[in-house]
C-alpha cells in the first residue's frame, strides 16, 4: 500500500486516484494519525498531501520527523513538500511571493528520478503562499520557478522527494509522469493493481466475514448497490438476498433492468416489493417539495424494513440474516473521517417485527473504492452497461421532476417524456458529456398551443442537461440544437397533453440540478 496522508486539503483523494491510476495501490490516511501507526501499515511509499495552511500558521499539521528516517520513500506535494524541507532543515520563507493557477516551470534534469523524459519547461499547477529557498543538506534542486528558486528537491539515497506544484491535477502536464517516476524508480513499486485484485480480495473478505450466515442488501437500481450485491452474490451466492422496493417513482425499463437484466447477470436471489399504490396514497393532494421528500424517504425505510422483517421470518434461523449489504464508496469513508479505519458499525433495527434484539453487520465491499474504479469492477463482474454506466439519479425518483402533485398518470406521461429524452441523448453519443439530464413536468402549468387544426391546453416538459464534476456545482449543457430540436419534436408529438418543452439555462449555483 502507498499512504497518502491528508493535510487537509481536497487534493488527498485525487491523489489517491492518480496512484491508482499508476496501477498501485494507495490509501489515505489523516495526518493526525501517529508516524509509528502509518508505519506499522508497512507503507511501500508515502506521499505527502497539499493543505491549506503556511507551515508558519498557529496550529499547522506537524510530522513527526520519525517519517523521513524510516527507509520508506517519501513524496511531498505543497503543504506536504514545504514541511518535509522545514523538517529537514531546508528554509521556507514566507516572501508573500505568491504563485496561483498555471505557471511555467524550469526543470534541471540531471540527476532527477521525477522529471527524467520530461521538457526543461513545463506547465504546472501552483498555489502557495510560502516559498522554498534552501533545500535541506544531501538534496538537489531540480526544479525552479521564476519566483521559487526551490520549486522541486530530491534526495536518491534516502529516497526522499519533493515537489511545491501539484502533479495530482489534469493542469500539471507532465504531473502523472512525475507521480509514476516516484513510484516505480524513486519507491521501486511494480504497478500491479487492477480491479480484478480488488474482486478476488473482497470475495475472499465477504467469506470470511459472513461465514454460513445470510445478508441482506437493498438495490436502488443505481450503481453502488449494484455492484456492491453482484461482488456479494459472487463471494456468498445463496446466502444473499436483495430487496428492490418498487415505489412506482422509477424511470421507464428501470424495474425491468433489476428484475431481469441485473437477475441474469448474476443470479441473484430477489424480492421485489410493489410498493406502489402505497406511495401514491402518501403522496396524495401533497405538492410541497419537502415534504414529498419526507413522505417519500419515511414511505421507503417502513417498506425496506418490513421486508427486511419478511426475510428474517421466512429463514429457517432466523438469527442468521445477520448481514446488511451497503455501497458505501470511499469518498464516504473519508469524508466522514473514516480513513482506513475498520471500525465495526452496527445498525439498529427493531421496527416491523424484527426480534428486539438482532442487529445488522454491515457488509460494505466497494468501502475502498472511487466511484470510477466501481463502475469498472461491475463491469468485471459482468452488469449490463444500462447498470454500470448510469448516470445520478436522485432516491425519491420522478416524484420530485413533477412539479406539483405526484399521480399515476402524471408518472406515466413523465415516463413518456423522459424516455424519449434518454432515447435521443443515447444516441446523439452524449451520454458521456452530460452529467445528468433530469426531465421535468411542470404538472400545475397549462399553456397554450396548437396541434393539427385544434387549440390544445397542455403542460410543459422542461429539459435540465447539466455538466458537473460531483454535483455540487453544475453548468447548463451547451447541447446541439438540432438534438434539442428532436427530443423537442418527438416528445409534443409522441406524448399526449403535452405541448411545450423549454430548456433550462441555469448553472448550479443559483439553481440546483433537480427542480425539487
Ligand atoms: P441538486 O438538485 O441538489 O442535486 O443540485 C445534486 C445531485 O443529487 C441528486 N439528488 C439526490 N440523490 N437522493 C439522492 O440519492 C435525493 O434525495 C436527491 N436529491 C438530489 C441529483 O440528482 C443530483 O445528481
């Protein structure tokens, strides 16, 4: 394993994933955690993170100096190279020379492991405050720039490395080809991770963790449960059984690609709940988008659970459904401070008839795994592509794309709408482009239009294409018009009582991606 320890900064999981890519596998860890505990991991490798504070701000992450005499290689990036000098007796300045954004770099090649094959000059990806002007006794400076004299350092004998840029994002052109020089010459790692690793360990940890007991796992239709039940069903086939809760809220085919597609694929044990007058009656005369979401999560826990209940009664010992399947990814882990911890988190669950008493392991088997690295193990796995590749979509489903009241057949004219949507953006090949492209109907609108002789009196479909790289912020799509034209053109003429379809313009912020 290769540790990145996290000073802090967002940078910590993309560092990751660049290690990954390199075909090594690395991990993260706080930078609060003990040396002696990071070493006791046996680190092939450490890597040092960016973070946000000067290392001459009160209260600034420390290392202990025990990190950089273990004989273990060690690769500083910012924050993490900044210390590593200080540590070493190198000099930092706080020169309020700053360097933010793009900035040309000067490389001097000879003797660098890092930047060996790489232009003398290349652009790199700069944000620091403080500036490197003395590189600790035994190193050599290999890199510059026009305001850093000491903008790379690298010490072969002891392994140690370090750079001021950031060679973990897309802006520092040659910053995965340094990466991998630290990892394969200056650490002296084969690149041998796959996913395919990642399936035979899990298999292996599922096993020895459920033994002859049985789980549980809930499948939303999305990606991570998916994958998560397929890697289950591969370690404990029988021993597991999925519960899909079928609210009525889910795009056109989406039931069906659980029921049949995502069965076949892997042979799973389902239970299919139809649960869906019960949420159409929850939903009734209600059009607050709050309190459709309230209605629809508290709905679908009473559902699940109930099943749940369902399952342990129908066992023949009961007590051994003892496992909950979960596709918990490690974005979740390490945001919620989890790191590489291994802590045994029990849910409770004593609604609906369960035994007092029993509690759910939680089984999570993608706990260490970056969204694009799941989509790859289920298509290991054998998934469909409808299933691996599928983009967001929110829990409480088309409920909240109709504006207003949630009926029956408002449901199905959206179906209609969304479907033809799907349909023309799949085969425009743009799926990949946008992030998501929620189909709304605005069921409370009525406007004016004609169709063949008549004066019609229909609804709205608004069209919501969004480009994003997490969500949290979104850009409109710039789609070709004439796809726009299409999707426009079929939905008013394929789906009744509709007869207008808008685009929505709006970034995120101020708009959120759905409308609800
Ligand atoms: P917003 O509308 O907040 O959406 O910009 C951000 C992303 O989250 C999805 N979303 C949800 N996902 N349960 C989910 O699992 C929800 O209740 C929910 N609400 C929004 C949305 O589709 C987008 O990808």
């Amino acid at each position: 394993v290769v540790l990145v320890v996290d000073f802090g900064a967002q940078y910590a999981q993309l560092i990751a994933r660049r290690v990954r890519e390199a075909r090594v596998y690395s991990e993260i860890v706080p930078s609060t955690m003990p040396v002696a505990e990071m070493l006791a991991k046996n680190p092939r490798a450490i890597i040092l993170s960016g973070g946000p504070s000067s290392v001459y701000a009160e209260g600034a992450p420390r290392l202990d100096r025990a990190i950089f005499e273990a004989g273990v290689p060690v690769f500083g990036m910012c924050y993490g190279f900044q210390l590593m000098a200080t540590t070493l007796g190198g000099t930092v300045d706080n020169t309020g020379a700053r360097e933010y954004g793009r900035t040309p770099l000067h490389v001097s090649k000879p003797g660098s492991t890092l930047f060996e094959g790489t232009p003398d000059e290349q652009s790199v990806w700069m944000s620091h405050g403080d500036a490197c002007s003395a590189a600790p006794e035994g190193f050599t400076v290999t890199a510059s720039t026009d305001v850093v004299p000491v903008a790379a350092f690298e010490n072969d004998e002891k392994k140690l490395y370090g750079v001021q840029h950031h060679p973990e994002v897309m802006h520092s052109t040659y910053g995965q080809q340094v990466l991998e020089h630290f990892l394969y010459r200056g650490a002296g790692i084969e690149p041998s991770w796959t996913t395919g690793n990642v399936i035979e360990e899990q298999v292996e940890a599922i096993r020895a963790q459920v033994g002859t007991k049985r789980a549980i796992c809930g499948l939303s239709g999305g990606v991570d449960s998916a994958v998560a039940a397929a890697l289950v069903q591969k370690a404990i086939g029988s021993q597991l059984t999925c519960v899909y809760v079928d609210h009525g809220l889910m795009r056109k085919g989406e039931t069906e690609q659980v029921e049949k597609d995502f069965v076949a694929a892997t042979g799973v044990q389902l239970k299919v709940v139809d649960a869906q007058e019960r949420f159409l009656k929850a939903l009734a005369g209600v059009s607050d988008p709050e309190e459709k979401r309230k209605i629809i999560g508290r709905e679908f826990i009473r559902v699940f659970e109930q099943a749940q209940a369902d399952i342990v009664a129908e066992a023949e010992h009961g007590e051994d459904v003892a496992f909950l399947v979960q596709g918990t990814l490690y974005p979740d882990v390490v945001e919620s401070g989890g790191g590489t911890g291994t802590a045994n988190i029990k849910s409770h669950h004593n609604v609906g008839g369960l035994p007092e008493d029993l509690e759910f392991e939680l089984v999570e088997p993608l706990r260490k795994l970056f969204k694009d690295e799941v989509r790859m193990v289920g298509q290991e796995l054998g998934l469909p592509d409808e299933i691996v590749q599928r983009q967001p979509f929110p829990g409480p489903g088309l409920g909240i794309r109709i504006v207003g009241e949630v009926t029956r057949e408002r449901l199905d004219l959206l179906r209609e709408a969304d479907a033809i949507a799907r349909e023309e953006l799949t085969a425009a090949g743009l799926d990949r482009d946008i992030w998501q492209c929620p189909v709304v109907l605005l069921a409370d609108v009525r406007s004016v239009g004609v169709q063949g002789d008549g004066r019609t009196y229909g609804h709205p479909i608004v069209l919501r294409p969004v480009s994003s790289e997490d969500a949290m912020t979104a850009d409109w799509t710039r789609m070709p018009y004439d796809v726009l034209a299409k999707i426009s053109t079929r939905i008013t003429n394929e789906v009744a009582d509709v007869n207008r379809v808008v685009l929505d313009v709006t970034s995120k912020p101020p708009g959120t991606i759905e409308w609800e």
